[in-house]
C-alpha cells in the first residue's frame, strides 16, 4: 500500500486484512502473560504515530526481557510496521487500524486457539471446539 491509499482498499484491510493478520499473530502469542498483551494496548496512546513507533519500541524491549517470545515479538512488528507504512499519511486510519489490531491480537489469545494462519482458520478450530 502507498501514501495516499484508496477508500476502497483501507475497507478490504481494515474488513478483512486485518483479521487474517490478528488471527495468525494472536494465534502464535504462546507463553505470553495476558498482562503483557494488555500492556500493548495502553502504550499504544496519544499521538498515532509517535505511539506506533513506541509500541514497537516497547515489543523489542519485551522480547529482550522474555516478557514475549521472538517469533511473537516479530509477526507482531512486521503487522505493526505495515500499518504504520500503509497508513502513517492518515492518522484516524492509523489509529483505528492498530487499536482494532491489538483488541483482535488479544482476543485470538485469550481465546486458546493456536497456530492458526488466517481468520477462517480460526473460526473453524472454534467450530470444532
């Protein structure tokens, strides 16, 4: 995605993307404490951009402490990083994408389905119970 990104295509993601991205992450969040994703969602505070790029700071900070594991720690960067490239243009984009992001992360995490790739994935591990 570009500067300058299209109405249409910030619906697909934030509709559609965004829920195959939290679904795979969430999924993969394994020995994490739930305090530590809570965590990420209050430091994503304040100005969208200047909080995303501290968010990132702070997940490094976490895996570095063993507060997350690397894996984790780096699907969530790449997610993070590619909304803050795609959206950094528009600051409610920004917001609305990350804040939806780190609610569906710690959904898919509290919700105890694993290694999932995708949100259709998921759905049908929490069909099957």
């Amino acid at each position: 995605m570009s500067k300058g990104i299209e109405e249409g295509e910030f619906k697909r993601f934030i509709s559609e993307d965004i829920y195959n991205k939290a679904a795979n992450t969430g999924s993969k969040a394994y020995n994490v404490d739930m305090s530590t994703i809570n965590n990420l969602i209050e430091v994503f505070q304040g100005d969208p951009i200047d909080a995303c790029l501290l968010l990132m700071v702070y997940i490094k900070r976490q895996e570095k402490r063993g507060e997350i594991r690397r894996p984790f720690s780096q699907l969530l960067l790449q997610d993070i990083k590619y909304m803050y490239d795609a959206f950094k243009s528009d600051k409610g984009r920004l917001e609305l994408a990350i804040r939806k992001y780190l609610t569906l992360v710690k959904w898919v995490k509290e919700s105890r389905i694993s290694n999932v790739n995708d949100i259709n994935s998921f759905i049908n591990a929490a069909i099957r119970g």
